[in-house]
C-alpha cells in the first residue's frame, strides 16, 4: 500500500468517525430536546391537574341549610361537623332546602342550572336508603320512605363532579316533626335542670 492510499484511507477513516460522532452529538441532543419537551408537556398536565385540583378543593367558609317554607336555618357545618343535626324529614312527604354558602373570601356563592354551581346531595356510602332526594340545581328535595336514621352529604356540583362535599350529616325521617322537635326540647330541658340540680 503507497503512502499517498494510506493517507487517502486514513482520511476517510476520520471522515466517516467524524460524521458518526455529529450524528451521535445530534442524536443526543435531539433527546434531550425530545426529553425537554417532554418534559414541557408533563409539566403542561401536571399543570393542569394542579388547576383542576385546585379547583376541586373549594373551601367553604359558611354553609347553611334552609328550609324553604319558613326561611329558617335548619342545620349549618361548623368546620368539620354540624350544628344543629339530626336534619329531620317527614315520613311519607318530603322537605324542601336550599342552601346559604359563602367561600373562605366570604363571596355568595349562587347555585342553579345557569350558575357556575349546582346544589346536590347524596346518601354515604352503605348509608340506609330511607329517605329519596331530588336536586333542582338550586334547591333540593329530601322525601321521607322510612321511618329511622341514615346518613347523607351535601355537594356542591361543577359540571359532573363536586368541587366540595360536606361532613356526613346524621338525618332522621319521623312521623311528625313538631312532636319530635318538642320531644327533643323537653329532654334538653330536663337534662339541663337536673344537671343545674347538682
């Protein structure tokens, strides 16, 4: 082999490395811009699945509920529990509410079909299915079936989800309420004058 083809191959020899290792420095860098946008794409739905969690966690600052036909606040949450339960609804009829709600900067939150919200509730889970209820997006029907206690949850609807659920509320359905409230007022009364007593 001459000098002059050693010299020829040799030069092709580095020429063809040369190109292998841009190739490879390209192909690197085209994965680590693949990897970037990866990336920029993971962060765009982690992004989004912040927003929605966000989202999903409306805090509530007052939630009361009121019973239609006389305006009165029947039951209300205080923090992580309510004032005010048992919610009583009349075996065989039902109990019509709505419900007074304001977020932690203290804004109203208004609820119907063409509002951002919709009122819900539902049974807990296992709960005795004792009692029927109806949402009309802004208030909502609670029909006594049974007599007994079961357990429900107020929600507060976007779209097909809930942004925020309430603590369990304990909800009994009685023959008569009246008689019950009466009933509910004397025993306090007389477990308080024997309390006073000692």
């Amino acid at each position: 082999m001459t000098e002059d083809t050693h010299s020829a191959s040799r030069r092709k020899l580095l020429a063809t490395s040369g190109s292998i290792a841009l190739l490879g420095v390209a192909g690197c860098l085209g994965d680590d811009e693949d990897s970037a946008n990866d990336d920029d794409d993971h962060d765009d739905d982690h992004g989004h699945d912040d927003h929605d969690e966000d989202h999903d966690h409306l805090e509530i600052e007052t939630f009361d509920v009121v019973d239609r036909n006389t305006g009165e606040v029947v039951v209300d949450v205080h923090g992580d529990h309510w004032h005010g339960d048992p919610l009583l609804v009349p075996l065989g009829d039902h109990r019509s509410f709505e419900a007074h709600v304001e977020d932690d900067h203290g804004d109203e939150i208004v609820f119907g079909d063409d509002e951002e919200y919709t009122l819900d509730v539902r049974l807990v889970d296992g709960a005795q299915e004792i009692v029927e209820l109806e949402s009309h997006g802004n208030h909502l029907d609670i029909t006594g079936a049974e007599a007994g206690r079961t357990e429900i949850v107020f929600q507060l609807r976007h779209g097909d989800h809930a942004d925020w659920e309430s603590p369990m509320l304990e909800t009994e359905v009685v023959e008569d309420i009246d008689d019950h409230d009466h009933d509910e007022d004397h025993d306090h009364d007389h477990d308080e004058d024997h309390d006073h007593d000692h």
